[in-house]
C-alpha cells in the first residue's frame, strides 16, 4: 500500500480504527479474535492503528485500556513496524502541571502497549485543557523520546493554529465523511499548509455510507453509538438514501464497493488524509484497506463530487459532535 505522512510520521494511506473491539458498536469479539484481525489487517499493509485510552467497556474507567492492551498483544514482535496512534482524556483538564498529568496518563498506555514509545499521542477531547500548557507539555515528551508527535481531535482551525505556534503538530483528528464535511473550508486546507495530517474519524459514517444499513437494521442495546448517530435515525436513513444511490453507482462502475468508494473518494480529494475505518470484521477491515487500491479518474472524481453536491444530508454530527 502507498503511504503518506503526518508530519515526519510515516503511515499507510488507510489505517485501522480499532475501537470498536472493545467499544462502540455492541457486542466486543473475543480478544483472540480482536488481535488476529489486527495481524491480519498488518500483514494485509497496514501500518497505522487508532486507539484510545478510554477505549474500553461502555467506556467505564474499570475498563480504561482494554484497547490499548489488544493492541499491545497483537504488535508483539512487530512494534517497530506500526505506527500507534493513542489518546490522553484528562477528564478534569490538565491541573496545575500539564506535562506531570500527560506523563502519568502516557505512562499507563505504555505499560499497556507494551513499548516504550508512542507514535502519536493525541488530547481526545481540548474543551478542559489549556492548549498552549498541552502543547508545551507535548513538546517536552517528544524532546524525551517518549512520543513522536502529537494531535488534537475533534477541533477548529483556532485551536488548531493556538497549538502549533507551540509545538507542530502531527496530526488532526476529527470527524469526517461525505456525511461530516465540516472540515472542508478551513481546517484541512490548513493542515495541508502546515504539514499536518488529517485523519478522518468515522470515515463511513458509522457504516451507512457501506449501503448495509437499511430503515430496518436493528442496532444493539448496549454500548452502540449508532442508536444516536443523527443519519442512522429511521427517518434520516430514508432521507440520505440518494447519497448511499449514488454511492452504489459508483460502485458498481468500479468494481468496488460502496464503503470503499467513500474512502477513495477523500484519498483522492485530499493528500493529507489518512482515514482509519473502524470494524470488527476481518474481511471488512481488509475490505476497506483495498479501497486504497481503488483508483478515481480526475473525471470520475469530478462526476462523483458533483453528485454528492446535489444531495441533501439528513443528520449532523458535527465538531461539537461526541
Ligand atoms: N477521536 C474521536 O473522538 C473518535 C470518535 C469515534 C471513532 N474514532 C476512531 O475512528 C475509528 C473509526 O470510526 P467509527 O468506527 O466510529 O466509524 P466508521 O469507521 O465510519 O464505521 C464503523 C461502522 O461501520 C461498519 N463497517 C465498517 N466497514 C464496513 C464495510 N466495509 N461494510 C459494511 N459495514 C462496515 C462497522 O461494522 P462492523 O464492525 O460490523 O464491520 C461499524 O458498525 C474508530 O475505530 C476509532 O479508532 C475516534
């Protein structure tokens, strides 16, 4: 697979939310399941894997790192051939020493990942952090050796441009989709000038934009965030049917499908763009890898951009969005 960078930071052009092996989307697999896919999924090219320190049953701090430990398992032997991606929640901001607070936070995820560094630590959520006391703080782990660069998720071109007057940034992680196109007009423009890399978070929209979820689809009870995904509301699903059409045509031209066209189509767009698909699926998580694989003509990229312009998105996540 091509690769691309965030910053000096080396990634393959697709990578891999791993998430939803212990939240998010219902029922977890067995953990022997979750780390073979993770397996398969690098011996498929892939080279850049999300996680987060939450990540964890219903995301109760009993289980905080039950992600990042799978992770720490499957890379066994490989390490120095992936790049980890993880992310620091200070729930109750930074206190009164930033770097000591990020330290004792970071200090767990390595334990639980097994290494001695990660490749990019991200602040999960900014609303209770100071951003110019956590960049600064960012900036003394990556001079330690401890981190190689560092991110913010979820935010807006001026916190974005508070930050990387202090310390640059590897890259932004924020929501995005041919549903999610907040970050269009500024922010990733803007990353692509400073050298930043944009990776896009729910990159297929919680699945609808694979054309799989239909009026009926029955989420599960516990722990799915697609109970309360705006576009997967019955009504929305109906309403954003055009786009999942548009999708389907596409697909069909290409000989790919629809879950991989909505992938191809920000990899062509944007040069910076890094997109990490979430699945708990081994097939689907290679399904989506090969979306890399899948060429868009200029032309083909123009008639398809023209055709999500003329469709109207039902439900919106947005920035501010969880
Ligand atoms: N920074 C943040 O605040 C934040 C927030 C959310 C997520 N994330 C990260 O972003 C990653 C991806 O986001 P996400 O998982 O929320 O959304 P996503 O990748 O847009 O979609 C995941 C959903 O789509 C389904 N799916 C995936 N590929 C499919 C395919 N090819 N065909 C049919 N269905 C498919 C999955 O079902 P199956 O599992 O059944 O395949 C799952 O239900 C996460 O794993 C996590 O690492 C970060």
């Amino acid at each position: 697979m091509n690769t691309r960078k965030l910053r000096n930071i080396e990634v393959s052009e697709v990578g891999m939310g791993c998430m939803a092996f212990s939240h998010g989307y219902g029922k977890i697999p067995p953990e022997r399941y979750s780390i073979q896919a993770i397996r398969n999924a690098f011996e498929h090219g892939c080279t850049f894997f999300d996680t987060a320190e939450v990540y964890g049953p219903n995301l109760s701090p009993m289980h905080r790192g039950h992600n990042e430990k799978i992770l720490g398992k499957a890379f066994a032997g490989i390490r120095d051939q992936v790049v980890i991606a993880t992310k620091v929640m200070p729930h109750g901001g930074l206190g009164h020493n930033a770097y000591q607070t990020l330290r004792k936070h970071l200090d767990g995820s390595l334990a639980r990942l097994q290494t001695d560094y990660v490749d990019v630590y991200y602040i999960h959520r900014s609303s209770a952090v100071s951003i110019e006391d956590a960049a600064q703080a960012m900036g003394r782990l990556i001079d330690e050796g401890l981190i190689r660069g560092w991110g913010l998720s979820q935010v807006d071109v001026d916190v974005i441009e508070r930050a990387q007057r202090v310390t640059p940034l590897a890259a932004i992680q924020n929501i995005y989709s041919m549903v999610e196109r907040d970050s269009e007009d500024f922010i990733i423009p803007y990353c692509m000038e400073h050298n930043i890399g944009f990776v896009p978070f729910s990159p297929i929209a919680s699945g609808l934009l694979s054309g799989k979820i239909t009026t009926t689809t029955k989420f599960e009870r516990h722990d799915d965030v697609r109970n309360w995904v705006p576009q997967l509301r019955r009504e929305n699903i109906a309403g954003n049917q055009p786009i999942i059409d548009v999708l389907a045509h596409f697909a069909s031209l290409k000989g790919a499908t629809s879950a991989q066209i909505s992938l191809a189509w920000m990899l062509h767009k944007w040069p910076n763009v890094v997109p990490i698909p979430g699945s708990k699926n081994k097939e689907r998580i290679v399904e989506n890898l090969d979306a890399a694989h899948v060429e868009l003509t200029d032309q083909g990229f123009a008639q398809l951009e023209d055709a999500l312009n003329q469709c109207i998105v039902y439900g919106h996540r947005g920035l501010g969005g969880f």
